[in-house]
C-alpha cells in the first residue's frame, strides 16, 4: 500500500483524505483508522470527505506512528519505530504496511490471547443477532488480523489454539460480510476458515464450512452446488448431529430450488429429527450452532414451501413458529417476517403481508442487513399488485422513503 504512487503523493502533500480514502478501499474501515491513531470515527469521516484537515505536527506524527507511515514519507524525521540500518542495506522501512507483520504485537501471549478472544465469540455472537452484523464486524476483523500476525510467529499447542479461534472467528466473519450484502468477502473469509481448520486438523470446522459455503451457494441461487456442498458436509468426518441436521436442511433448500419437492421434504423431516436431538460434543463451545433447532429447521422449510407452491401452508408455518423463535434472534426475525410478507402476498392476502412486512421493515432498519432488505424487497415486489391497498401503500411509503435515507444498495439473498 505505501508503495502505491497515489499513496507516496498523498504523503508527501499531507493529503489525509487521500490517504485515509486509500486505506478505506483496501478494506481499512474508517472506525478502525480512529482507533489506530487515537481519532474518532467522525472526524475520520469528516477528512475522508473532504470536510476537515489535519495540520497539526503532533497529529501528523501520531498518525504516522498509529498507521506505521515511515517519518521521511510525511516529512517527519524516522519515527522511533523504524529499523535501524542493516549493513549494507537501507536506514528505513519505505515499504511498511500499515499494521504490518513486522510489527505483530509479540508481546501478546498466545495462549491467554487465545483464551481472551475465545470468551469474547459468545458475545458478538448475541450483538450480530440483536442489532445486526455491522455491529460486531470491525471487532471481529480486527481480532482475526491480529490472530494472523500472532500465529505466524507461534508453534506448538498455543498455535493449534490461535488456528482453532481463527478459523471460527474468519468463519463468523465470513457470516456477518455475507449478512451485510458482500459476498466477495464473505467466501474469502470462509475459504481462509477452511484453510485455518483444515491446517489445524479441525474436522468439526470444516464441516460447518462446508455447511457455510452450501448456505452461500443457496443464497446466489446455484442449487447444483448448494447440494454437493450440503451432501460433504454431511459426509464429512467431523460433522456433529446439528451440523448434519444444518447441512441437511440445506441440501433440501437446494432441492427446493431444482423443484424436487419429494426431495426437499424429506432432508427437511431429517433435519428436524437431527435437530431435536442433543448435540454431540465437540473440541469448545466457540462453535455457534445453538440456532439449530426444529423452529429454525420449519422456519427454513416454510420459505421453500413458497417456492414449491404453496404459500398459505407457509404463512401458517411462519406464524407459528415466529412465536417460537429467541427475541435474541431479532436479526432473524426481520427475515422470516419479510419472508412472512412474501408468503402473504403469493397466497392473495396484502392486508395480512403488509402487516408483517412493516413489522419487519422496523428491524431491518435498525440492523442494516442486506439479507433481510433483500427478503423485504422480495415481499415488496409481490405486493406490488395490491398498490391501492392501504395497507400496501402505507408500507410502500415507508420502503420508499427508507431507500431514500439509505446511501446502500443491499443485494438480495434470497
């Protein structure tokens, strides 16, 4: 990055809009500059755009020394973090990376750093399914990148135990990118899960990513993959009963998708069986499948009874099993109401689909998930017909201005 030409101009010029711009397309969220160099998200935000300046020499040095730019690039003298001359070779980093590997924190011991960061999985869990992914991405990124450059430098069984978490916190990372609408992160961050559980010998990983990545291929409609993937996962060694009753369900999503209907039935009265049964242990409880339950299972049952034809048994199904759900799982309930609505509208009752859908409009709102505006999009589309409707057009009203207010366009994923 410091070598790019744009960024050497930026540094030379002090241009920190420039630079933190460059940061922000390299995947560097404005919020995780602030905390590197000792801002706030806002003004971050303020110089991306433009709105404010940095001349003040101590900022100028506190940011070289929070992004690791070298001294001589901003016009500052070495900071005291650069290397010292090396015989026969250069007096500065000129090619230091912002966070860079040459910089891992090592002072961090791996085990209790491990221990630390497997205590904290349980509550981003809970924070990305009450108000939305976006509010445990940036933790969690940060913490996987700081997993990366401590592991490289670790062996042993303290290693084995910074593969395990990471391969579980890039697999969650993984989900909240793909709740949030990027899937092109989202499969990075689970292919670099498997690579991490795969190196680990950590069977049970990889079989939930398989189950992960057949999730991934459902929701970009490709129902051949969405199958063979579900079908490794139940295969593979590692899988436990809610994986298998995981992988199942999905399988049966891909059925769905293909119109095998017989099919798709079937792995869903697996998946339930599977589901209802108590779970085997695995190596710790970092492993989220707590949400495997029967209600989950019918939930996702009920979204392919539309597909198949049947929308009147869906809402029903929805209806009932809405009242079963955690409100923990307020992100979720944004997408079975949306899916509720959709249901509503394809069995010919807007008053009914409008209701659920403007229930579910108000999370949606709150959690800023693409999966769920891409469902509600989807509700919206089939009410469409019934625009004289009140109800239809009151919740229009609301999705309208809601898009507006919205600088995003979330992708479906349906």
């Amino acid at each position: 990055m410091l070598s790019d030409p744009e960024m050497i101009n930026a540094c030379a010029t002090r241009e920190f809009s420039v630079i933190f711009g460059l940061l922000k397309r390299a995947g560097m969220y404005p919020s995780m500059i602030a905390r590197a160099c000792d801002l706030t998200p806002s003004r971050v935000g303020e110089v991306i755009a433009g709105k404010r300046k940095i001349e003040k020499i101590d900022l100028v040095e506190r940011i070289a020394d929070g992004l690791h730019i070298p001294g001589h690039l901003l016009g500052l003298a070495d900071r005291a973090w650069e290397q010292p001359a090396a015989p026969g070779g250069k007096g500065r980093q000129s090619d230091a990376q912002p966070f860079s590997k040459a910089d891992p924190g090592g002072h961090i011991d791996p085990e209790f750093f491990a221990a630390h960061i497997r205590e904290l999985m349980p509550g981003h869990y809970k924070t990305a399914n009450l108000l939305g992914g976006r509010h445990s991405l940036d933790a969690v990124e940060r913490h996987v990148q700081l997993i990366d450059r401590v592991q490289e430098q670790t062996g042993g069984a303290a290693r084995g135990d910074l593969l395990g978490i990471g391969a579980r916190s890039a697999e969650f990372l993984g989900w909240l990118h793909q709740d949030l609408g990027n899937f092109q992160r989202s499969t990075y961050w689970s292919d670099r899960a498997m690579e991490w559980a795969q190196e680990n010998s950590d069977d049970t990983m990889a079989a939930y990513i398989l189950f992960r990545k057949s999730n991934q291929a459902t929701a970009r409609r490709v129902p051949q993959q969405a199958v063979s993937l579900a079908r490794a996962a139940q295969r593979a060694p590692g899988a436990t009963a809610h994986i298998r009753a995981l992988a199942a369900q999905q399988e049966a999503q891909g059925h769905a998708l293909l119109g095998n209907p017989r099919f798709a039935q079937a792995k869903f009265d697996e998946a339930h069986e599977l589901a209802a049964a108590p779970d085997e242990p695995h190596r710790d409880d970092t492993l989220d499948t707590a949400y495997c339950t029967p209600t989950y299972i019918e939930m996702q049952r009920a979204n392919c009874l539309i597909e198949l034809g049947d929308p009147h048994h869906a809402a029903e199904l929805f209806e009932a099993e809405l009242r079963q759900l955690p409100h923990v799982y307020r992100n979720d309930h944004g997408v079975y109401l949306s899916r509720l609505a959709r249901a509503y509208a394809v069995a010919g009752e807007p008053e009914q689909g409008a209701a659920a859908a403007d229930r579910a409009l108000s999370i949606v709102l709150d959690t800023e998930s693409a999966r769920a505006m891409g469902e509600l999009r989807s509700a919206a589309q089939a009410l469409s017909r019934w625009a004289e409707v009140p109800a239809v057009a009151v919740f229009s009203s609301r999705l309208t201005t809601a898009y507006q207010a919205t600088a995003r366009s979330p992708l479906p994923n349906r």
